[in-house]
C-alpha cells in the first residue's frame, strides 16, 4: 500500500472553502494525511520533513528548499482583512515595543516591513509564546493573527488592520500563504488538490453551511470569507508577493 501525501492546512475559519473543497473529493481525500495547524506551525512541518504540502506563511518561501507553489488559490486580501491586527493602547509614534504572535511567521514580518517603510517608528520585538495578548498595554503594542482577532476587535485603544496598512503603503493586495510543496508530487495530483481548492473557493455558500453544521462560528462567515478574504493568486497578488518579498529581504 503506498503511502498518503502529508498535507497541513492552516486551523482558521478562512481556510474553511479549501478543506471543504478537499473533502468534497472523496478520491483526493484518500490519498492525503491532512493537519490542521496554526500558520508558522504548518511552515515548520514543511520544512522539517513532516509534511509534503502545506499552506505555508508566504514569508516562509525563501527558508524552503525547492519551494513550489501548486495552486493559484491563496489566503490574501484586498485592504482590510479584520484578522492581521496590530493592537495598541497608544498611537504609532508612541509605540515602544511590538509583541510578535507566535502563530505567525507572515504577519512578522510584514509588520517589520511596514514599522521600517511605511510607519518610520523606533520598537524593540518581543518574540512570544502563548498567553502574551495579555501583555499588550501602555506603548507595548502586539500583533494579533487568525480568529483570536475576532475577540479582541474594538478592545483597545488602536488598531491598525496590516493588510490595510500595506496597502495604504503600496497600493496592492496582500497574499497570507499559499499551498506550497518542496518535494515531488505527481503532476495529477497537484491537478486534483488545485482543482479542490478552487471548487472550495466556488463553493463558499456550501462550505459554510457544511461547517455551521457541525461548529459554532464566532463570526458572520458569509461577510468575512467573501469581503475580507481574497482567494484568487492572480496577477496582482502574485506582483504584491514578489514585492513582498524583496522588502524582506532588504530588512
């Protein structure tokens, strides 16, 4: 018997159209191991050998070897995404310190492009473990990912939506992670997990009432996947990824 594909997926509600799309495939969902994982915990699996395929933190790309991204279908925005916060009980010029959230590798490091090149402010980065949200008060600011956002929106003082931030600074959308490989997989099967993901995708309506029938969500899901989460990796979005990308690595 030949072994699955190892596949992680990202634990927030908006990967909810691409594991849908993935179930819905009874023949793919076969042939996979699928995890879910927070996003800088599937990067490290990738990386370590644990998986095969994962929605991997695009800022992770160039720490992967023989990184390939399979499928033009990503976790991005267009503006706001409401779940990217930077919160703070102060304004930007008054911040100090940034507490960087564990969970994210993406979020990080944008926010160190934007503190750099766009906002022009002087913090020191507190790397975190969990429990450190609570930490956030006086210029001590702290960068917030995923649903626990959803909680704390409206809780402080200021915050700052990154993927509105850059692009504010930029003028283009923002990609989170894409579905990235760096071993090698059949070329029929890398045609069958895009071609899930994208039915996902199509399927939002489905996909919700499909995991409203099983869990409680925090959150209107039909206003958040369809206005807040942009999941085509077109043209643009792959521009705003390359540009990304340098702005890293001149950090």
């Amino acid at each position: 018997m030949e072994s699955k594909i190892r596949v992680s997926a990202v634990s927030y509600l908006n990967t909810i159209p691409f594991i849908y799309g993935i179930q819905l495939d009874k023949d793919l969902l076969s042939q996979v191991s699928l995890r879910l994982e927070y996003p800088s915990k599937c990067s490290d699996l990738l990386k370590s050998g644990k998986v095969d395929l994962g929605l991997v933190p695009v800022a992770e790309i160039p720490h992967i070897n023989d990184a390939e991204i399979i499928s033009d279908y990503c976790i991005g925005a267009e503006g706001k995404v409401n779940t990217v916060m930077l919160y703070s009980d102060c304004p930007l010029n008054e911040i100090r310190s940034i507490a960087l959230d564990y969970q994210s590798r993406t979020s990080v490091m944008l926010t160190k492009v934007l503190v750099k090149n766009f906002w022009n402010i002087d913090v020191e980065y507190i790397e975190t473990l969990e429990g450190y949200i609570q930490s956030i008060s006086g210029t001590n600011a702290g960068v917030v990912i995923g649903d626990r956002a959803f909680d704390l929106n409206g809780k402080f003082l200021y915050q700052y939506d990154l993927s509105e931030e850059w692009f504010k600074f930029t003028g283009l959308p923002f990609v989170f992670a894409c579905w990235v490989a760096n071993t090698s997989l059949p070329l029929v099967f890398k045609q069958q997990f895009s071609q899930a993901v994208a039915l996902g995708v199509h399927q939002k309506k489905n996909a919700i009432d499909w995991f409203t029938s099983k869990e409680k969500s925090p959150v209107d899901l039909r206003s958040y996947l369809n206005k807040d989460i942009s999941y085509r990796l077109d043209d643009r979005k792959r521009m705003a990824l390359e540009r990304f990308l340098d702005f890293i690595a001149a950090l």
